[in-house]
C-alpha cells in the first residue's frame, strides 16, 4: 500500500514595507502601512496515484519513494497554473504529480483583501505504507 502526502509550501510570501514619495521628491515621514499577503487555502486538492510502471519497478524491489516538488502559480481565481519540478523522483512520479497537482483548486491568496497570484512549492510524498 502507498501513502501520498501532500504538503503546501509557499515559495513567495511579501511583506512589502514602502513609504510615500512625493510627486515634488520630498519623503513623507511615516511609512505606508505594510502590505501582507495572506497565502492560497486549499479546496480541492485530489491525491495523486502511484502510476502502475513505478508499482512494477517496486515488486521487483526497486522501491520508488519519496518527494517531488513542484512550483505552480495560483491565480486570483484559485486555479493552478504554469506547474515545474523543482525536485525530480522519477519521470512517472513527476508527470503524474504534475497532472494531478493541475486540478487543485485553491480559496486565492490575498493581498490587503484582494486576490492576487502568488508563487508557491507543493510537496509531494510518495512513501511506503505500513
């Protein structure tokens, strides 16, 4: 039996600190407040399947475990898009994280209330079950 864990991490989270300049070039005193992006919530999030060649190589005790890593771009409608491996397993492993990663749909990430697209890692653990 396989276990697939799935951990969201986010790549790129902002605390922008910015201060008011004005259109004369003198410095407001007071720096703007800061702006903070609140990450993506997941919605939707199916598990990826052990593809039946990485089940052949491990019956023949040619176990296939551990993480692949893929950076995607949520949008402000939640959807996932442009999907990269960062950390390779196995070429069956990735294209099947790659798809199935694809579908997840996020609550977007928000910046000051408003949706904004952000750059995040999903970690994805495939381990022998007990």
């Amino acid at each position: 039996m396989r276990t697939v864990l799935l951990v969201l991490a986010p790549a790129l989270l902002l605390n922008v600190h910015l201060s008011a300049q004005a259109a004369d070039g003198s410095r407001n005193s007071e720096p703007l407040p800061r702006a903070v992006i609140k990450p993506p919530k997941p919605v939707s999030t199916p598990t990826p399947l052990y593809p039946k060649t990485a089940k052949n190589q491990t019956a023949k005790n040619q176990r296939v475990t551990g993480v692949v890593i893929v950076e995607v771009v949520v949008g402000v409608d939640g959807s996932v898009h442009d999907p990269k491996i960062v950390r390779s397993l196995s070429p069956e492993l990735d294209a099947e994280t790659v798809k199935t990663v694809g579908q997840w749909k996020f609550k977007p990430a928000t910046k000051d209330g408003k949706p904004v697209a952000v750059k995040m890692n999903i970690e994805v653990s495939f381990h022998e079950g007990q």
